[in-house]
C-alpha cells in the first residue's frame, strides 16, 4: 500500500510563471511575450515560464503541439483557470479587450489575486489609459481594504499608428528596441523573484464541513452513512502530491511505456485516488476497501480532477520538465514520459512525502 505522509516541510523548488497577452506572432520578432520569456530564462533566476500557444492547440493532430482534447479540457476559460491555479506568478502584458477580460477572469478570482502583474503601456504614448475607470473600481479600489490587488507595472513603448480610416487609429505597441530595458527589467525581477521558503503540506479532518482556508492543507470528511470520503485540495497542495508520484519507480516505469496521452493521464488519476483514498482511511482507522472517493478542487471552477491532472503534466511539458516524446510518426497522440535532469533534482526533495506503508509477517499491513 503507497500512501502520502499526513505531514511534511518542504521547499518548492518551482516558480512558473504564467504569460499572458494579445495575439501570438513569434516570427515577427516583435511578440512582447516571446521577448518577456527570453528575458527571464537570460536572466539565470529560478524560473519556468508557460506560454501556452507555443505548446498548445485545440485542433488535433498538429506535428509540433499537444491537443488539449487528450487532456479532456474543452474551453480556453478551463485552460486559463488551470494554467493559472498552478502558477506561481501571471503577468498580462494588457492592451486589448481580451486582455481586459483575462485581468477579469483571474482577478475575480481571490485566490489569484496576489498573483497578478499587470503589465501596461505609458497612456500618454498613445494616448489611452489601458488601466480603465472599470478596472480601478473593480481591482484597485483603495477603500477595500480586505482583498490583495493585483500589481501593476508601467513601461514606455514603441508604436507604430495603423490608420484604418480618417476618423479611426490604432496604436501597436512594442517594447522599445525589442527588448526589456534596465529599469522595466529591474521591476519585472523583483516581482518574479521568488525567495525559498520552507511550507508544510498537511491532511486535517475538515471542520463544520468547509474546507480549510490554507491553501497546503488537504481538507477531509468521512461520511459513514455513504461510505463515502469527500476531499477539498487547492492547486499548490494537488501538485506537490502529483510530483510525489513521480519518485516512485513502478510509476515511472509505466510513464516510460508510448500510449496515448489520455491514458498516461488516466493511469495516474487512477493510482492518486487510490493513494489519497489509502491515505486518508489509514489516517482515519477506516477499511479504504469500503468506501469510495469524491474530490473537489477548490478554486478550480468547473474543472474536475481528471482536466488538473491532465494539465499539470502539460504543464510540466511546457516548462520542460519532463519531455512526452512522439516515437510514432504516424500517431502524433501516442507520447512516452521522459523526466528532465532538472525534475530528477528537484522531486528529489519529495522522496520521503510518498511511502510504502511495510507489512506484517502475517501478510498483513500494518497499522
């Protein structure tokens, strides 16, 4: 029987970093996004940067790109609620309306709030206040006082006017020579930096049937009547036990077999509910044989544990952590899991969070 510890400190040794913006065009060589990327991975701080339309389609088949089919997610709102959950740090480098509505979706959202950096243009160069009346009242309201805002930072761009009528101009924005200048980087560092803390991931009976506030505790109900054990996680907590797996060999084994990526993503939602399940009676002094799983993802609106699990690993894809390498040249959906040197040294540190509870003489587990 594996089970995960009911308690653990621990560094994360990850900072993702969630980029967000306009229309992608990586050949013009003007993509502020691609540009903010580069910048951060030169500039040698502990970092992994997620762009998703560099990974990412919604068609399938695309040589090159993951299809979020495979990962059962459907919408760009659950592929941005997902992405966001597991970021350490967003920034929306926001000019546009959709931009606009991206500082919505995730500033709506309290538990991302502390996470967000608004990246906006200088409005008198052009000539537009991109922070509108709407957005101040909404997010940075100074008379609200019990919610975190998101951050806000200025830079000064380039433009070029595109005139499409007499009465109507847009301005396009760039950073000035394609690059992020010293000032603008010195205030996108310090937001980004992360310093190492030590956290504690812990699994606690729930109480008045609410989960805990914090996001590293794992909130648990056992309801006798349904044989039924209820479980509230947050993001943070869903990936360090996802990463747990990760060290065990029997599942690494199976990561390295070439499937489709549906059932990579089916075999491991398989084994962590049967491990948190395990865990959780064992913690309770109940027979896990007798009762079943049911898990809500707190924060995660809409989006249930199968379209996390099937993310994470994306998103772990993206931040080049592991690499889910094509072998078929026909079937572009059949993928092995390879784990990057960079997850080896990292997971290290979750050996011991993840165990194999030791049998009696008898055969039995013992208690």
């Amino acid at each position: 029987m594996i089970l995960f510890k009911e308690k653990m400190s621990f560094a994360d040794p990850f900072n993702v970093i969630f980029l967000c913006g306009s229309k992608y065009i990586p050949e013009s060589g003007k993509d502020k996004r691609v540009i903010l990327k580069k910048f951060l991975l030169d500039s040698n701080i502990n970092c992994q940067t997620v762009l998703l339309e560099e990974n990412f389609v919604f068609a399938k088949n695309k040589k090159g790109y993951l299809a979020y089919d495979n990962i059962f997610v459907k919408n760009l709102s659950e592929v941005e609620s997902l992405a966001a959950l597991y970021a350490d740090k967003i920034i929306i480098i926001h000019e546009t309306l959709s931009t606009a509505a991206e500082i919505g979706m995730f500033a709506g959202n309290k538990s991302l709030t502390s996470k967000i950096c608004i990246l906006f243009p200088d409005d008198i160069s052009i000539e537009e206040n991109k922070i509108s009346a709407f957005i101040k009242l909404a997010f940075f309201n100074n008379n609200d006082t019990k919610n975190d805002k998101p951050n806000r930072i200025k830079y000064y761009p380039d433009i070029e006017i595109h005139r499409s009528s007499v009465n109507k101009s847009e301005y396009h924005t760039f950073f000035h020579e394609n690059k992020i200048g010293d000032v603008l980087g010195q205030k996108v560092l310090k937001y980004v930096k992360k310093e190492k803390s030590y956290r504690k991931i812990e699994i606690k009976r729930r109480r008045f049937d609410k989960a805990f506030s914090d996001p590293d505790v794992i909130s648990y109900a056992v309801f006798e009547k349904d044989k039924k054990v209820g479980v509230s996680i947050y993001a943070d907590a869903l990936k360090i036990q996802l990463l747990s797996m990760f060290t065990v060999e029997s599942f690494r084994s199976e990561f390295r077999k070439e499937k489709p990526i549906k059932d990579h993503v089916t075999y491991i939602e398989d084994n962590y509910r049967k491990i948190l399940l395990d865990t959780i009676c064992n913690i309770a002094g109940i027979n896990s044989n007798k009762y079943s799983l049911s898990v809500e993802l707190v924060g995660i609106n809409g989006c249930n544990l199968r379209q996390a699990i099937g993310y994470f690993i994306y998103m772990l894809q993206a931040t080049e952590l592991i690499g889910l390498e094509q072998l078929s040249e026909e079937d572009f959906n059949k993928r092995k899991i390879r784990i990057k040197e960079q997850m080896e040294s990292c997971i290290s540190d979750f050996n011991d969070y993840i165990y194999k509870k030791p049998e009696t003489v008898f055969g039995g587990i013992m208690s």
